[in-house]
C-alpha cells in the first residue's frame, strides 16, 4: 500500500493512476514508496499577497542555483511530475531569474509538484546516531508540494474540499505578511484577529478530522526585508539573519541558532500579539517561528534590484526536523 499524493489516500501497489483524480501516479513514487523512501508532504497556508508565490519560487530557485548544490555534496533533484515542474520553472522560476516579480496568483500549480531530492543529510537512526550527535547520511527523500491557493483558507466550504490533504499532512507553513497586516490594521488588536481568523479556520477543519494537537505549524514571517533594522516595531524580526545555507556538519550547529531564533521570536509574538501565540500553542503538537525574504529587498514596482533571498530554506528544514527526519 501506498499514499497517493493526489487524492492521500492509500492504494495497492498496483495501482497506476488516481482513481479520484485520473492522474497517472509516478511509477518511481510508487517503486520508492515501496523501498522506503520517505515522503514529505508539505501545505503552504496563507492569505493572497502573503508572499507563497514569491516563496515557492525562491525555493526552487535556490534548488537551481543556490548554495546548496556545493554545501550538500552530490545533492540534486528531480520532478516526478515533469508537467507541473516545467510549468513552474517557466512561469515563476525563470521570470525570477529575469529579475521580474513572478506575477501573483490564486494558484501557483493545482496540481502536487512531486520532487525526489537525492544525498539530503538526513539523522542517523539507532544506536549510532546516539553515539554522535553530528552523524549524518545522505539519503533520497521524497516531497510533495501542495498549492491550494491563498483564498482557500478564508472560504469555509473550500477547506472542507481539502480535508484529505490536511487529514495526512503533519506539519503546517504559515506565512504571514506581518507588515502588510499591521498597515492595515486600525490597530493591533485587529492584526491579531486576522492572524487568529486564519489559525482558527484551519483549526476547524483539522478539528472536525479528529486531529486537535497532533499537528506541527512551522510561522514564517514573510518579507523579512521590510522588518530590518526596525527593532522598535518588530523586536528580534527586525535583525537580519547572517547564517548562510549550512554545509552537511554544520547542520546542528545551524539547527541551534534557529532554535534560539524561535524562542526569541515567540516572546515577541506572546508580548505583543498574546491572544495569537496562546491559539497556537493551545491547538497544535508544535510550534515553531522563523523569517524569510524570497527577495532580500523590495521591488521596485515590477522589477528585484538584486536578488539575494534569506531563509528560504529553513521552513523545510523545520519541517523535516518536527518530522523527525534531521
């Protein structure tokens, strides 16, 4: 048996294409699954203008051309679903790449992007990872991606749609314009009922599935750029982070820092926004807060002055870490 990444639900090893969907399922998912490869799947939540396209396309932009290639030894990637890839990469990958803002959209790819990532570090399990801490082996891992599109999540039945999705999903990524919310706040006690409009939305639909508390939430706060330097609004937000992407052993030194990161930023959110960080901590397994810029700096209308994106990477990494895979 195996999940199916388009409707998540199981099906014998015999099946070749989704029943519910009629999309043909990769056979190298299907052969991996069966030899242990571990699947992630990861759900992108948040509201229109968030910032989840510009997200996703730095990601993939950094799998291209990122520091990653060289600080994790033969690491590479590939799409199982060359469809929704090329799409992607020809429509958000390539524009970035140009310097041009990926233009916004309800949904990015409405299909999964299936990925099978190759030499990913991942923990040693057992009695050796006990012995030493920073032992590491670079294993294949699966990822699907799943775009639903940022209006989803403020429409009730929609969510309904997607409760197999939520059903199997173990950890979720918020994004939040913190910014963006606060400019349109009167003030603060309304930038906290939209973020808790959106957390409690959600928590509903996990809620009526019967998986209150068994659920991770990686917080990201998107725009980063915008909070540096600005430490009177934004406390720890507003500094900029200067750790690079992390080589293979400098994996836990890394993981310190963004828990250290977390803590200082979940004393913010509990001082300022108390009601929110309360919400999140009452209703989910975990939670953990991290920044990103997909940018590093704004735009200048529809133009990036330089693309240097910060952070892009660490809400992945969060995610395998609460799933016990790093």
């Amino acid at each position: 048996m195996f999940i199916c990444p388009f409707c998540m639900k199981r099906h014998e090893d015999t099946v070749k294409s989704c029943p519910d969907k009629n999309i043909p399922i990769p056979s190298v998912y299907i052969d991996d699954l069966k030899n242990s490869t571990p699947a992630v799947f990861v759900f992108t939540i948040g509201y229109s203008g968030h910032g989840k396209t510009c997200f996703l396309s730095s990601f993939l932009h950094s799998l291209y051309h990122g520091a990653i290639l060289k600080k994790w030894p033969g690491f590479s990637f590939m799409g199982l679903n060359m469809d929704t890839l090329n799409k992607i990469h020809n429509e958000y990958v390539n524009i970035l790449e140009q310097g041009k803002l990926p233009a916004k959209t309800a949904i990015m790819f409405p299909t999964p992007l299936i990925l099978k990532f190759q030499n990913v570090p991942l923990k040693v399990k057992g009695i050796r990872r006990i012995i030493k801490r920073s032992k590491m082996e670079q294993k294949d891992l699966i990822f699907v991606f799943y775009d639903i599109g940022g209006g989803t999540f403020e429409v009730d039945e929609k969510i309904k749609q997607n409760l197999p999705i939520l059903g199997e999903i173990n950890t979720l990524v918020f994004l939040i314009d913190l910014p963006g919310i606060i400019k349109d706040s009167i003030d603060g006690s309304s930038a906290v009922q939209k973020m808790d409009y959106l957390l409690g939305t959600v928590y509903l639909a996990i809620k009526e599935l019967g998986q209150a508390k068994e659920k991770n939430i990686v917080l990201c706060f998107t725009k980063a750029d915008i909070m540096w330097g600005k430490k009177e609004i934004y406390g720890p937000l507003s500094a900029r982070w200067k750790y690079g992407t992390p080589s293979v052993n400098e994996l836990h030194e890394y993981f310190d820092k963004m828990k250290e990161r977390s803590d200082s930023i979940s004393n913010y959110i509990y001082e300022n926004y108390t009601l929110f960080h309360s919400n999140l901590h009452n209703n989910f397994k975990s939670v953990c807060f991290t920044s990103l810029s997909s940018l590093g700096s704004q735009p200048n209308g529809n133009e990036i002055p330089m693309l240097s994106p910060t952070q892009v990477i660490d809400p992945i990494l969060w995610t395998l870490k609460l799933e016990r895979y790093l």
